[in-house]
C-alpha cells in the first residue's frame, strides 16, 4: 500500500484514507454551494415582487355532521359536492389563480418563439 501525506494537516496516512478525505472535503464544499445558492434564491424572488396577492374568498357554510352521537361542524364540506354551480364555480376561481403566475411567466418565451 502507497502512503502519501495527506495536505490538509500534513499527517502520513494511507492512500485510501487520503482518497477518502479528499472526496469528502469536496463534498463539503459542494453542500455548502449547494446551501449557499438556495438560500439566496429564496430571497431573491421576496425582493422582486412586492406586490401583494388576494386570494379569492372562500364562504364557510356550516354542515353539522353526528357520528356516535358527537356533533361535527365542517365550514367547508360544502365543497366537497363538485355537481354543485357554486362549488364549481368556486373551483374555477381557484384555478385562474393559481395559473395565472404560470401563464404569466410563458408570455415572453412564446412570443420569442412565434418570432423564430
């Protein structure tokens, strides 16, 4: 077996051992970029936009509910009938919502693309 010194603190181990020290300083280093990029990437997006989302209004409608005698009050079971107008309406809402941050995002990369 090939000994070698190991460079971090000039300590003779064997190769393996050196093999071994060196892929997990690289390691090291790679999870603190890794840690580094994330958490300026979660601050990055807060900084540019400022603007304030609203939701749409969600109505709470009360359905009572006995079982063995306790009473269960659900705010919102009401949304779980689907072939209701306001339940599907109500569903429609939240999905212009939430894609519209998508369909917003795609408008400069389609236009680029009708361009080529």
């Amino acid at each position: 077996m090939r000994v070698e010194t190991d460079q971090t603190n000039g300590k003779t181990l064997p190769c393996a051992l050196c093999f071994v020290a060196g892929r997990a300083l690289a390691l090291r280093r790679k999870m603190i970029r890794a840690l580094v990029v994330s958490l300026a990437l979660n601050f990055v997006p807060a900084g540019l936009a400022q603007q304030t989302q609203v939701f749409p209004p969600t109505s709470k409608q009360a359905v009572t509910d006995e079982y063995y005698g306790i009473k269960l009050t659900d705010d919102y079971r009401w949304l779980e009938d689907f072939n209701d107008p306001a339940v599907r309406h109500w569903a429609d809402k939240q999905n212009r919502f939430s894609r519209s941050p998508i369909r917003n995002s795609r408008k400069p990369r389609q236009s680029s693309l009708k361009a080529t």
